[in-house]
C-alpha cells in the first residue's frame, strides 16, 4: 500500500537538483534521417524528472531567445508574461530548469515522448510567434516548449541535443504515486520551470 514519506521529500530535490546527463546528446544516437534513444540509458521505472538548460546562459539573455509567452488564460483571455532574467535566475550561474514532470513506469519512454525522436524539423508553426501553442502530443512539452522560446531554430533537436540536461529521482510504480506528485508540485514551485507554467485558472 502506498503512502506519503514526507521526510523524505527534501532529500528527493535535491537529487532532482543534481543533473545526472549533461546534454541530452549523451542519450541519443542517429536512426537513419533520425535518432532513437541509446539502450539502456534510462531506467525503465517511474520517477520524477527534470530538464535543464545546460548551454551558455548568454544564449537565454540574447535576441534568440523568445521571452515573450501569451498563454490561454481565464475565461479564454490571453495572459501576458516575460520570461525574463530573474524568473530564469540567470544571476545565480547555474543550470536553468526548463521543465519538471513525473511518470510511474518509464523514464526512459517518457523523455522520448519528450523529445519526439522520430520527428525531424519543427513541430510548432513559427508564425505563432509569441502566442503559446497547443503541443501536437500530450506529451512533448520539452519540444513544444523549446520551440516557442527559439522560434528561428529550423533544426530544434539539435538546439535541445547540445544544450539541455536532464536530472531525475527514480520514484517507481503506485506505491510511490503520492510521493511523485509532491514532489514534482515542490519542485515546480521552487524551481519556477517556464515551460510548466500554467495560467488557465
């Protein structure tokens, strides 16, 4: 029967702090005109993780970087937001977490979801510009997220490849349910992710 081990939980984030993959880059390899995860690379068991901004924190202070996010909000108005400097802690010179989300049974299937390996090129129309757009998956939101802030990027997976990190606490199956879900809510609310950020209600 599964529980909550609160006394726990703040060991759990600070695993989740520590980046177990550099890049991404070290997860993947080529699959013909496309990439495929490595064998192995990733546990098969549940656990919540998160993605990191890993490449030179410049980069997300430059022109390339969209900070502009207008979100669904309620009621169906749009809400504006910046996604600037201090939301990203860019003073702190440490990797920026992009991204926290949970899953019971595979890791390793889930940041393939992620990522969309089989899809080459863009997934989300760049004339939407600034206006978030709707994922094509329920769950790429690391994709979908990276191409809103590098609308010009024609070739995103490489951009993601070298530049984001992953960090992960393994929490697997039913019996640890409740215990993912605090803990992704505890680290989503620390870390601030901007790809998660939601305005709906």
């Amino acid at each position: 029967m599964g529980g909550v081990h609160g006394g726990s939980l703040g060991r759990w984030f600070e695993e989740l702090c520590r980046l177990k993959h550099q890049t991404l880059q070290e997860l993947v390899v080529p699959s013909g005109a496309k990439f495929r995860l490595r064998p192995k690379v990733l546990p098969k068991s549940g656990g919540v993780y998160t993605f990191w901004w890993t490449g030179p924190r410049t980069v997300l202070s430059s022109e390339q970087f969209n900070r502009a996010m207008h979100l669904y909000g309620p009621g169906g108005r749009t809400v504006e937001l910046e996604v600037g400097s201090e939301w990203l802690g860019l003073d702190a010179d440490l990797p920026v977490p992009l991204y926290v989300g949970k899953n019971a049974q595979s890791l390793a299937s889930r940041i393939g979801q992620h990522l969309l390996l089989g899809t080459s090129g863009r997934v989300i129309p760049r004339k939407l510009g600034t206006q978030r757009h709707k994922p094509p998956t329920t769950s790429c939101q690391l994709r979908a997220g990276m191409e809103h802030f590098f609308l010009n990027a024609n070739e995103p997976l490489e951009l993601i490849f070298s530049n984001v990190g992953l960090s992960y606490v393994l929490l697997d199956g039913d019996i640890n349910g409740a215990n993912r879900f605090y803990l992704e809510n505890l680290a989503v609310g620390l870390m601030r992710p901007p790809i998660n950020v939601d305005v709906e209600r």
